[in-house]
C-alpha cells in the first residue's frame, strides 16, 4: 500500500515538475547597437505559431514550451537573430543594422515617384547617422536605399455633401488590411508615411472587434452606432458594421491554392524572399488532405516548381518552398498566366480556387500595364478564380498596382513587414483570408435632410461607386471572408450645428431650373421624421449571380460620446489617428495625446496586443511628427542642421 502511495506521489510530482517545464515565461529587451530599444520587433517561438512584438521601450514577454526553445528576433533593416533558451528566464538581445551606411551618405527614403511632391509625401531627408535624434528611442540608423520608386495610388480625401442635393452615398465593402501595416512599417523605420500610403479604411478594419454573428440565413449581421463625434461635439458620427459568420477550419471547403511568387532579384532582402518563405510554411502547416497546393515562380521566366500536392504532404510543399531563391528580372505576367493555368488544372467546381500572389508589385516585363492584368484577372474571376495579394518588401514596392490586383480579382491584400503579421494573416485569420462567404457586397446609405446638414464617408475614396451602381448586379464590388468584420465611418453635421457653412459647400441656385428642397422644408417628408438615415445593403452568395438586398433604418437617437461602445469608441481613434497621419483638414484641432487617450479608454478584448501595439506607434508618430515643420516642412534637426 506505501509502495502505491509513493508510485502515485512520484507520478504527481512529475506531473507538476514536467508541466512547469512545459510554460516557461521569457522576458527581456531588444535595442540596437548604440543600447536604444527597439519597438516593434517580431519575436517568435520557432517551429510554432507563438510569438510576441516588442513595446515601446523594447520589452517583451512570451511563453514557450519548454526549456529546449529557440526564439528568433527579427526586424526590419536588422541582422535576424536566434537565441535558444537554454534554462533562462531573461533574454536580452542586440540586433545589429543588416548593412552599414557611410557618414557621408545621403538617401532619400520612402517618397512617392511622380505622386505627390516631396512637402506633401512627407519624405525623410536623411543624412548620415547624425540626421535624427540619437538619443531617441524612435531613432534607428538610416537604410542604404536609393531615391525611392515606391507607387501609391493618389487619395483625394472624402468632403462633406449635402443631402439636399445628394442624399445617397454608395460605395463597396473593403477587407483590406495592407494599409495599417505597412504605416507600421514606416514608423518602425523613424519615417512618417506618405499621406497616400494611408487608407483609413484599412487601418480601422486591421481590428477585430466584438460584433455579434448573424443568427439567421444571411453570411453576416449588420451593426450600427450613432454617438457625438469625438473630435467635434457638434457633428455625430455613425459606425455601421459587418460581421461575417465563422466557419470552423475542419468545415471549409477544400482549397485549390496556386501559390505565384516572385523570385526576381529585387526580392534579393531578408524581409522579402526569406519572409515570404516563413509566412507561406505557416499556411502550410494549416491546410487539410483535401486542400491542394501548386507552386509558380517568375523572375527571368516563369515556371512550375511543384505540381498540385495534397495539404497533408507538408514537407515536401516546404521542401519546395526552401529550394527557392532570388535572381532576374520580373516577368509577372508570364508568372501570372501560367498560375491561372494550373488553378485550371485542378478547378473544384464547390471548393475555393485561390492564387496566392507574393511580391513587392514590382511588375516589369511582359503582361505588365494595368488595364491588361485586368482583363485577365477579371476573367479569370468570372470563371471562379480569385487572387489575393501579399505583399512584401520596402524602396521598390508597388502599393497601387497590388490593391488593383486584389480588388479586381475578388480576393484581398494584406501587407507582411514581419513574421508576427504573417500569423496574423495566413493563420489566425486563414478562414477570412482565404475563403469568401459573401460578394459583390455593396452599401448605399440615404440620409434624412430633415436631421442631417452635411454628411461625408471617413475613407474608401477609392471604393466610391454610382448611385445607379448599387442596384446594376453587372457592377463588382467588395468581398468578405468568413470571420471578417468590416466597419464604415460616417461623420454627420446635424441640422442646426453652427459650422454648417464652414463645411458644406455653398451653391448659387440654379437658374434653368428650381432647387426643389435646397431651401424649402415644405418639400421635405415629415412621415419618417424620427428617422435619421436608411441604410441598404446587396450582396450575392460566393456562386450567385443573383443580389439580395437588406434594409435598415437608423433612428434620430444619438448616444453621448461615453455612452457608445467601446468598439465604437476605438475605431473613432483609430480614423482619428489615420486623418492626423494624413494632414486632414477635418481634425486640425486635435492632437496626439488626445488621440492616444480616446483609444487607451477604448481598448479592450486586445488578448494578442494589436491595439496596445497600435497604440505604441501612435506615440512613436507623435515623437516623429514633432520634427516635421506644420506644414509638412522638414526641420533643422531632420535635415542635420542640429547648430540651428
């Protein structure tokens, strides 16, 4: 009986002995070579999906396994580095700069070519390693890049309008998310972002909020919230919302994936190809014996370096995947051409036929111009073919031309700066990412002139659509993954708010014919007076080609700004800091720390630390902004003129 007793206590304390060695917490600090620390650096358990982001002095916390880990360091224009935890508790680690620049060099880093000019771009003029503030902890040695060749699309910010003369605005879902991090990216490197690498729409759509699924028969449920606008008390703003229904792994479809990438040389960096590689296994380790997997390269040429092969045969899809390096030009659309041919090879008439483009959008040689890779993508859409877009990489990348993939081909684009955002993308979010639940999704909302003097859409200048659009089934529009949520801004100037004239615009009258309603409140329907706005949406199921409408009416009741949502409350924030990262005339009043405030208030249901993280960069902005001259104007410092 002793002798069981003891066999029992034995097997009790290894129990606890081998489950404490199984958690181990690490922490330490990450900082360059001059000892300043490093925010944002993806640190990551190797072999898993573990992982964790530096704060804003440099620290971290994540737990491993076990004892025998190895964590790997990494971050962009730094040396990766991995550490193997050996027993510790601590890890701190230095990360040296990936190459060295003379003293006497000078770069021009990240503007925007024959976009904007170089006030309006907000491009860093650096000069050697004294250009900015050493002894900040933004400041990190400048990269060797020539004048950059990076492409925006140009974003002409939306204005205010008057119901009276428009009363819809219409415009197409985005699921986007490649804006915010790639603003990251920029801050991470010590640079403010062109104002055109800045959609709001992405970077309020980056979050996950807490948005109930739909309990019905419809892919989605609407939301919507009106409350005081926080940075004007005299306007409201009114979020509406989308959430799109999950889907658990082991019941989605089976995949037909064809995975295009670009190994020219201008992928030749360790957070290009290498990345590309790293992000790519982590998809891989999530697909089923059902899903299937083809890879096509371009550079010089393009070519098929692995046949379609089943999900459950990892290693030699990984196989396939490490043998792959850089070299030659960009021959993009043979690699495109040649990727839509081997979706076809192994179509699934009810499953989901995906490529899976990986690139810096640096499109050189063969099917190259726009309007051709549309016709393509477009068919090859019609004929159950979607595309989404990764991109990757800094200097040379083609932001415009990979939304114009994306959204042409029915898929969505994310940016990957690091490993963290790769787990982001390809596996916390693989349902949303790579399988559609609804699209052509659309929105057009009717505002009630009776409550409403001005109204403007905060974002998707460049999902606008026609009025006449939202009914024509013909006209394609945004999709939406499963999980996905989608949230929309609406800044809204109430009748009687007096700076009604400071924003919507003044209009003679017309002299051939009469402005019915401009002036006239006779004219106006009194039968929904308590109504402030209807809202309609239309979308078809992933194999229709048939819309269903839905419609909602929003009452003229407005919350206080402390009574909405804490959602509504950050993704306010969240816009708030976009406009401030685009100069936007709408928020002149408003600084930093205001914002930072509103979305630390805000910040809730944040178990990965995606809105802390977020919060971090805006005050790393606010520490760049304050070089930067009011109107945009380099400042002594940041031109090396530090005697002034």
């Amino acid at each position: 009986m002793k002798t069981k007793l003891f066999t029992i206590g034995f097997l009790v304390c290894m129990f606890f002995v081998q489950n404490a060695q199984a958690n181990k917490i690490i922490t330490g600090k990450v900082y360059n070579q001059n000892k300043q620390a490093l925010p944002g650096v993806s640190i990551l358990e190797k072999g898993t999906a573990n992982g964790a982001i530096t704060d804003l002095l440099g620290n971290y916390t994540l737990t491993v396994k076990n004892e025998d880990a190895i964590i790997t360091f990494s971050f962009i224009g730094f040396i990766p580095k991995e550490i193997a935890v050996k027993g510790k508790s601590k890890v701190d680690v230095m990360l040296e700069p990936e190459l060295l620049v003379l003293e006497e060099m000078e770069v021009v880093a990240y503007g925007v070519q024959n976009k904007r000019d170089r006030k309006q771009s907000n491009q860093m003029m650096i000069r050697g390693a004294s250009s900015l503030n050493q002894n900040s902890a933004f400041y990190y040695p400048p990269q060797p890049y020539p004048v950059s060749s990076e492409d925006y699309a140009t974003i002409n910010e939306n204005k205010f309008i008057d119901p009276k003369t428009e009363a819809l605005s219409t415009f197409s879902v985005d699921v986007d998310r490649a804006s915010y991090s790639n603003v990251r990216r920029f801050i991470n490197q010590g640079v403010m972002p062109p104002v055109d690498a800045v959609r709001i729409e992405e970077m309020i759509n980056y979050f996950n909020y807490n948005y109930a699924e739909p309990n019905n028969t419809h892919p989605f449920a609407i939301h919507h919230e009106v409350a005081t606008c926080p940075w004007n008390q005299q306007h409201y703003l009114m979020k509406v919302a989308l959430q799109g229904k999950r889907i658990d792994k082991d019941n989605l479809p089976p995949s037909n994936l064809v995975f295009l990438l670009d190994v020219s040389g201008s992928m030749n960096a360790s957070n290009k190809l290498p990345l590309l590689k790293s992000a790519l296994k982590m998809l891989v380790n999530e697909l089923r014996k059902e899903d299937k997997v083809s890879i096509v390269v371009y550079a010089g040429a393009a070519g098929v370096v692995l046949e379609p092969t089943s999900g459950v045969n990892k290693n030699e899809i990984m196989d396939a995947l490490d043998k792959l390096s850089a070299g030659g030009s960009t021959a993009g659309g043979a690699g495109l051409k040649l990727a839509y041919q081997m979706a076809h090879k192994n179509l699934l008439k009810n499953g989901n036929n995906r490529i899976i483009l990986a690139t810096d959008g640096d499109f050189n040689v063969g099917v190259s111009s726009n309007s051709e890779m549309e016709k393509l993508i477009e068919t090859e859409r019609d004929k159950g073919i979607a595309i989404t877009v990764a991109g990757f990489g800094m200097g040379n990348y083609k932001d415009s031309k990979m939304e114009l993939l994306a959204d042409k081909g029915n898929g969505n684009y994310f940016y990957i700066d690091n490993i963290q955002e790769a787990r982001k993308a390809l596996v916390e979010e693989f349902g949303g990412t790579l399988h559609t639940i609804a699209k052509d999704v659309k929105f057009q909302v009717e505002f009630n002139p009776l409550h409403v003097a001005g109204y403007r859409l905060i974002g998707y200048e460049n999902r606008l659509l026609n009025k006449e659009d939202f009914n024509d089934d013909k006209k394609d529009a945004g999709e939406i993954g499963a999980g996905h949520t989608v949230t929309a801004l609406y800044e809204i100037i109430p009748v009687g708010a007096k700076d009604t004239n400071d924003y919507v615009p003044n209009v003679d009258n017309l002299k051939y014919q009469t402005n019915k309603e401009k002036t006239d409140k006779k004219n106006i329907d009194k039968t929904y007076a308590d109504e402030l706005l209807t809202l309609k949406l239309r979308y078809k199921q992933p194999n229709a080609n048939e819309s269903t409408l839905l419609v909602e009416v929003v009452k003229n009741k407005i919350k206080s700004n402390d009574e909405s949502s804490a959602d509504f409350r950050f993704a306010a924030a969240v816009a708030a800091w976009g406009m401030k990262l685009r100069n936007s005339e709408y928020i002149k009043n408003i600084n930093y720390p205001e914002i930072v405030g509103w979305a630390k208030a805000a910040k809730h249901n944040d178990e990965q630390g995606y809105k802390a993280e977020m919060i971090r960069l805006m005050e790393a902005a606010e520490v760049l902004s304050e070089s930067l001259g009011n109107n945009g104007e380099k400042s002594d410092l940041l031109l090396g003129n530090e005697s002034k």
